[in-house]
C-alpha cells in the first residue's frame, strides 16, 4: 500500500512539474508575442512623431530663416524628440525584459512629444498665416497702384510672384535654403515697387484726399469729375505715371 502512495504521489509531482513548465512556455509565447506588437507600435508611433518633427523643422526654418522671425515662446519639443529618437537597442531590450521601464510607457511618451511638437506646429503655422495675410494685403495694394500707373508688365509680374510665394507657405515643395533664396530676390523685386498708398503719397506729395480719390479710382476704374475736388484733379495730372494713364471723359 505504501509503494502505490509513493507511485501516485511521484505521477502528482510529474503532473505538477509539466503543468508549471507549460504556464511557463504559455506565459513566455504571450510576452513575446506582446513584446512583438508593442514593437509594431512602437515603431508606428516613432515613424508619425519623424514625420510631425520634419513638418516642425521646415516650418520653423520658414519662420526663423525666410522670415527672420523668432520662434513662439515655449517651442522645446525638439530636446524632448531628440531622446526618444535616440533610444538604442539595449534600452529596448531592458523594456522588454522589464529590467526597466515598459516599452507601453515609452510608446506613451512618444505619443505625448508628438502631440506636444503638432501643437508648437500650430502655434508657429499661425504666425506664418498672419505674415501671409498682411503681406498678401501688401500685395493687393501694390497691384491697385499699378491698376492707376499702367499695369506695367514687370510689376505685375513681380506682384504674382510674391504672391504665389506666400501662398505656398504653409505646404511648400521647396527646401528651407531654396525658399530663402526665391524670397529674397522676389521681396527685393517688390520692394522696388510702390507698395502702399503711405509711400506713394510722399514720393508724389499728395494730399490724402487725393489718394482716397486715386483708391476710388483703382477699385471702380472711373470716379465723376464732379466727386473730385480741383486740388486732386490737379495733383494727379502733376503725377507723369497718373497723366499718361489717366482718362477724362466729358
């Protein structure tokens, strides 16, 4: 009787010792099959955050290069990007072994940055909008002007130009060092140019209700002789551009 208690308690121990090894082999094909998908998705969310850095990097270039503007305040994302992108291989391997923080956690932080670098984005995509709009207003003006002196076909040439350029900020093709340098020779073009009505009335000693006349004129193309004072009939035949432009129909 004491040799089948021994036999049954030996194939207890054997049973015992195979149910531990199999939760152990099940346990380590689970880890390693979790390992295998946070890997997947650590590198998903590493491969969006190189993506929203290199949209952060042009767009910062555009703004502190083209422009000379400062970055808005607060933009730091770049030290924080530049760690995780820096991660090695044995980091990894200390989070999958768990000797150190989880691989969860790092994917974590990675999603974070990337939210942090879209917003500073945003912040510096905004102040490229507000250059885009004043200078786009700039650009109307310079093209009502050339509307009352001749249109002439350089200026007007100029005129798209500037303003293709700034309408391609925000989604540019070019490199940050090739936008550079179309803007600094199409701004030195435009620059050339009457720009706004300020400049053109002291270049030609207007008075001001001459060029509310002359901006009457550019926008509806005719004004009544009767709605003219003599003064500004007078100033703007004084103007060569404006006299050899300028219709008088009776």
């Amino acid at each position: 009787m004491a040799i089948q208690t021994t036999s049954l308690e030996s194939k207890l121990d054997s049973l015992e010792q195979k149910a531990e090894e199999y939760d152990t082999r099940t346990n380590t094909e689970e880890k390693v099959a979790q390992s295998e998908e946070d890997l997947k998705e650590l590198n998903r969310a590493l491969h969006k955050l190189k993506n929203s850095l290199d949209e952060f990097e042009r767009q910062a270039g555009i703004l502190t290069d083209v422009f000379g503007e400062s970055l808005p305040k607060g933009a730091s994302a770049r030290d924080k990007v530049r760690s995780l992108t820096n991660t090695t291989q044995d980091d990894i391997l200390d989070m999958i072994d768990g000797s150190s923080r989880s691989l969860s956690s790092h994917i974590d932080d990675v999603r974070t940055t990337r939210e942090k670098v879209n917003n500073e984005l945003r912040l510096i995509n905004d102040r490229l909008k507000e250059i885009q709009r004043t200078k786009l207003s700039d650009a109307s003006t310079a093209e009502s002007i050339q509307k009352i002196v001749g249109e002439d076909p350089d200026a007007m040439d100029t005129i798209s130009r500037y303003r293709s350029f700034l309408k391609s900020i925000l989604n540019p093709n070019d490199s940050v060092s090739r936008l550079k340098s179309r803007w600094q020779g199409i701004e030195k073009g435009f620059e050339n140019l009457d720009t706004d009505w300020d400049g053109f009335r002291r270049r030609h000693g207007l008075k001001e209700q001459t060029i509310e006349d002359l901006k009457t004129l550019s926008r509806e193309g005719k004004v009544d002789l009767d709605d003219l004072s003599d003064e500004s009939v007078n100033e703007m035949l004084d103007v060569p551009e404006l006299r050899s432009t300028i219709k008088v129909s009776l």
